[in-house]
C-alpha cells in the first residue's frame, strides 16, 4: 500500500477500501490510468485514512468488516474533515432499497456488478474534477482568514480580535443549541467580519483622536466591502450576511441596510453582540480597555434601547460569567 501523502504532484489520490475482488481490478485499473491509489481492508481504517489523507476520492466496498461502507460513508459526510471528499460505494447488486441507504448516507455514487469500466472512469475523472475546484475554493478561503490576520496586524492594539470573536460566537452558538454547520458559521462570520476594513488607511484605523464624518462613513464601509470580497467564493456563502450584517440593530438604526428585528440573521446577531464586548474590553487609540462588567452592562443597556435580544445578551453574560477569560487566540471551543 503506498502512503498517499508521497503521491506524485498532480497525481490524483485513491483510497481504495475493501478485498473483494471487484476492488482490486477497480484500483489496479485506476493506477494504469496514473492515479495513485492506496489500499485499506476493513471500515475503521478506511475512515481514519479518510480523514488523515483527504484523498480525491475513496472506493468503498459496501460489506466492509468492523464498519460497512455505507456507515463510513455517513460518518464521514457529516465529518467537517471529510465532508467534501467524494466516496463511490460498491455493491455486488445493488436493489432499491441500497440505493435509498446510499442517497441517505450521501454516497456519491454507488455502482453494481457488472462494473462499466469506461462509466467508472468517467466518473471517477468528473468527481476528482469537482474535489479539486472544491480545494481551489477552501484555498481561497484560507487566504481571507489570513488577510483577517493581516487586518490585525496592522493594529497593536486588536492582536487575537479575530480569534477572540470567533471563539466567543461559536461558544455563544453551541450555548443556544445552534447547528455544528450554523456554529462553523458564526465561528468563520467572527473571524472574517471585518474583512472589509484592508479598504481602510492606517491613519484612520489608528486615529487617537475623534474621526471626522468622511473618515467615520468609510469605516462603515467596511461591512459592505468585506462581503463584496468573498461575493463569488462559494466556500464562504454562508458567511456573507454575517461580514455585511454585523452592525445592524434590532430597532432598524444600524448599518448598512437598516435592518430590522428577526430580519437580520441569527449568527449576524451573534457576532454583533460579541463585537460590542471585545470592542469595550480592548484597549483602542481612542479608549482605554474597560471591564467586563461594564462591557456587559453596556450590552444590556443595548437591550434596553432596542438595540440587541435581550436573551442573547443573556445566554453571552452567562458564558462570559463561567469562562471568566477569553479563550486564547487560536483555541477550538
């Protein structure tokens, strides 16, 4: 069995799970056809090479031993690691009702006896084709989490703002019983919710002093520049209404669309709430660090003013409460 990670560069990658005999002809083809293709026996460890290779693309034989390919097939699409690669089930003879199992686990595909060897590689080409343009898109991704880091870095005074908020949300998310999808929405809106301030100057940034309406008007700015930079990045769709829609307000005064009440998303919600906090706790050019009970007290006094939800104000006190310090830059919470 080769070790993928030592594949040729270019070379697709295969993970080829099972014994029987349709497997191997399956692999020995697929590595004729230059794809360079490891081979695993049982479901266990097809799942933990899933998830340590992120391969192109996995065969597996529906009867695998310990865990049969349709359970690794559905641990692993819900699986944020594995998700997004591509799996082919493999079946003597599938009847409807494996067809059924294998929409339900989200297989891919699923192929029967007698094998179409020129359908296998068709296929086997166009779900590669799709894995890599996915890759391309989570590339893109990667780089606005490192221009985020970059924003911060022009700023002594927000080092760890980015990581904060984002650990802060997706704490604040699993506290309302949010989604794992809808949590990693909160938790990449946080990090990237200011995207849109690269747009503005330094000398506006790090101002000691009040800023004049022009300067404050491209401040705002921000929110709607930030999204326009990830408009077209299919990996951050979910994120867009966070980075444009964290400044606005209950009572329909905030910006940039004037939003109102249940209009404007939850996570948005989210990482407005948790803004206000790290913005009041930090110190600024223009403001010394306060603490958080005054940080809290001026969120409730949002609430009050119709400004925030009250029960998030809440659920976000009481977590900052147990937790008593933000996580560290960087941590998983």
């Amino acid at each position: 069995m080769i070790s993928l990670a030592e594949a040729p560069i270019g070379a697709p990658t295969i993970l080829a799970a099972g014994d029987s005999e349709v497997v191997a002809l399956m692999s020995d083809l697929l590595q004729r056809e230059r794809h360079a293709v490891a081979r695993v026996y049982d479901g266990w460890t097809a799942l933990d090479r899933l998830r340590q290779s992120s391969p192109d693309l996995a065969l597996l034989d529906v009867g695998l031993p310990g865990l049969d390919g349709m359970d690794v097939c559905r641990l692993a699409k819900r699986d944020q690691v594995t998700r997004l690669i591509p799996l082919i089930l493999i079946s003597d003879v599938a009847s409807r009702e494996e067809r059924l199992d294998s929409i339900d686990a989200g297989a891919d595909e699923l192929l029967s006896k007698p094998i179409d060897v020129h359908e296998l590689i068709a296929r086997v080409h166009a779900l590669v084709r799709m894995k890599r343009f996915t890759d391309d898109f989570e590339l893109v991704s990667s780089v606005m989490m490192t221009l985020a880091t970059v924003i911060e870095a022009r700023d002594r005074y927000s080092e760890g703002h980015c990581h904060r908020i984002a650990n802060y949300a997706a704490a604040l998310g699993r506290r309302i019983d949010l989604t794992s999808d809808d949590q990693e929405v909160v938790r990449r809106g946080g990090f990237l919710h200011d995207i849109g301030m690269l747009a503005v100057p330094d000398s506006v940034l790090n101002k000691p002093s009040a800023l004049e309406p022009e300067e404050y008007a491209l401040v705002r700015s921000h929110t709607v520049i930030g999204e326009s930079l990830i408009a077209n990045l299919r990996s951050l769709q979910s994120v867009r209404s966070v980075v444009r829609h964290h400044h606005e307000k209950l009572d329909g005064s905030g910006y940039p669309d004037g939003l109102r009440g249940d209009d404007i998303p939850l996570p948005a919600q989210i990482v407005g709430v948790v803004d206000v906090y790290e913005a009041v706790t930090s110190p600024r050019p223009y403001q010394q660090a306060r603490s958080s009970a005054n940080a809290i007290a001026m969120l409730r006094e949002q609430v009050r003013l119709g400004w925030r939800s009250h029960d998030l104000v809440e659920h976000f006190a009481s977590l900052v409460q147990s937790t008593r310090t933000p996580p560290p830059p960087g941590s998983v919470v």
